[in-house]
C-alpha cells in the first residue's frame, strides 16, 4: 500500500488502499486546501515527474530541493559536523540519486524539523538512512501524519544534538515552531536555521513573523517577543530560512530585533 503524499502541504501519510478522506493539515487555518481540491500523490509517482536539485549554501551546508516546485516549495539543509550529520526540513520527494548524494556527503544521523508544514516524507528519509533518529517537539505530535517508532519528542525548550547543535523551541506559527542554531556555522560566527519561524523578508534586511502565512494572519506582540527572546542567548550571524534563496547573510541578530520592532510597532499603532 502506498503512503499517499498531499499535493499542497507535501505532508506523507500512512500507508492506505485508497487516499485519505482529508488533510488535517491542510484544513488547519495556518494552511489551505488547493484550489482544485485535495490531490494526492505517491512516491512512487512523484519519482516520475520530479527531480530534486542539491546546492551547496557555505562549507557544511547543503541544501536539497525539488524541481519542478511542489507543496510549498521548501528545501531541505544538510548540515555536516565531525559527530555526523543533521537533515533539517524536510522535503517529498526521495529517490535513488538524492539518497546517493547524501550518502556521498557522510549520511546522516539525525533528521530534525521546524514546524509540521515542513515534515515531508520524513520517516521515508529516515528509513533509507537505517532508521536514524527523527526529533520533533512533542506539542506539533497531533499534526503528525504518518507516526513511526523512530520519531522521538523533546518537550524542553533547548534540546541538544550533535556537534553542538540546538533546537530552539520559539513558537509562534506553531506552538512547537523550532529553529536550529548552528554554531559553527557562517565561518564560526554562528547561523539559525529558521524554516518560516521566523521568515525572511525579500528585503534580505529584514524578517517576519505570522500565524499563517498563506492566509496573512499575523502574530500577536508577545509570540513575537517571545520568538526574539528563544533565540537571542545564541550567537548567530546568518539566517537560512526554509527556501533556496531565503538568507540573511550578515548582522542576523540584529535583523531579527530590529524586524520585531518594526512588526510590533505595526500591530499596536
């Protein structure tokens, strides 16, 4: 049986004879059903019309992306480091050339995400990388579509992975909204990697934050101050939000003060 993939969130299910009824995710006001419905999709199907393309962002950091665009069209960052390396995001569509580049890179030991928009096909990733370790905040548990024995839920606010890898529990999109600071990232100087957390901007100066995104329903000042309070003891210079060209490259830390200033000022004026 096939585990049927929704077109418009890319989120994969457990497997069924048939396509599920809906898309709980998809029906939650921080996302959308299509416009032509609710589609679904294979793996297996996907395989044949799409491909995925890997760029390198800096040394370390590689991001891995679907051509043509599906769902939302995140990519997914590889980040090596010397105890393994961390697949954060993750995308839908998983062959034998994307496996073979990863393995190439040094595999993978852990797979992490920010938020259930971005969750993909994780259990398929994490299945033809031997079972490695999935880690997910226990509060986005009810959005998981396809549950598996090897996705395991922190609960804390900091949760420690390899090399020196933070998750950052921020909320705000989610109440389990995460980003992940890499510290070794940026030549040293130190990167968040945000996912739509905390979104950048097409003024690459800039970030945002919201609710949702697809139905333009900010946030309110506290999540806001909430978000810029989570990641402000790390020290962070660059910002990769979820999506190939979504980078602030200098001043991050800044950025984000400044950017909830700004946003703040506009919801309460």
């Amino acid at each position: 049986m096939p585990n049927f993939i929704c077109v418009t969130c890319g989120n994969q299910f457990s497997e069924s004879d048939a396509p599920p009824a809906h898309c709980p995710i998809c029906e939650d006001d921080r996302q959308y059903i299509g416009h032509n419905g609710q589609q679904w999709t294979t793996p297996d199907a996907m395989r044949q019309t799409h491909h995925n393309v890997v760029r390198s962002h800096e040394p370390n950091l590689t991001g891995i992306g679907t051509e043509p665009r599906f769902a939302i069209g995140q990519r997914a960052l590889l980040v090596q480091t010397p105890e393994g390396n961390v697949l954060w995001d993750c995308i839908s569509l998983l062959d034998d050339a994307t496996v073979e580049a990863v393995k190439a890179l040094g595999g993978l030991v852990a797979i992490t995400g920010s938020h259930p928009h971005l969750y993909g096909t994780m259990v398929d990733w994490s299945e033809a990388f031997g079972g490695v370790p999935i880690y997910l905040h226990e509060s986005n548990r009810e959005y998981v579509q396809r549950p598996a024995p090897q996705i395991r839920y922190w609960d804390t606010e900091i949760f420690a992975l390899p090399a020196g890898l933070a998750l950052i529990r921020c909320g705000g999109h989610f109440t389990g909204s995460t980003v992940l600071h890499w510290p070794a990232g940026a030549d040293g100087r130190g990167a968040l990697l945000t996912g739509d957390t905390i979104q950048v901007a097409q003024d690459r100066g800039w970030v945002s934050f919201m609710y949702s995104y697809p139905n333009m329903i900010p946030l309110n000042a506290s999540a806001v101050r909430h978000i810029v309070a989570a990641v402000d003891p790390f020290a962070f210079d660059r910002i990769y939000g979820g999506w190939f060209d979504s980078i602030v490259r200098h001043d991050a830390k800044a950025v984000v003060r400044r950017s909830a200033e700004r946003y703040i000022a506009a919801i309460t004026e």
